[in-house]
C-alpha cells in the first residue's frame, strides 16, 4: 500500500469504486430528474456474442 501513496509514482489513481446515495438514486430516478450520458462500450465474447 505504501507505493500507491507516492504522487511522483502514481499521480493518478483509480479505485474504480463509486459512492451513492441509494435513496438520493431512487429519488432521482422516479421523478426523472436524472440527467446522464450513456457510455457505450461494445464487446464480443469468445464465442462471438456481442455485448454492451
């Protein structure tokens, strides 16, 4: 854990983890007011499914 506290080493760093209020989301999303760009990032399985 100690490298990733160097900024000169990792002066980026992504956990990838996101924080939300449940009840904040479900709100928002109820009364429509929810506002995002869809991200699209199409794939393909090994058997040639193609997935979102």
């Amino acid at each position: 854990m100690k490298d990733f506290l160097s900024p000169n080493k990792f002066n980026i760093f992504n956990t990838n983890n996101l924080w939300i209020n449940l009840e904040s989301m479900n709100s928002r999303i109820r009364t429509k007011t929810l506002q995002m760009d869809l991200i699209v990032n199409r794939k393909a399985l090994k058997n040639g499914m193609r997935i979102i």
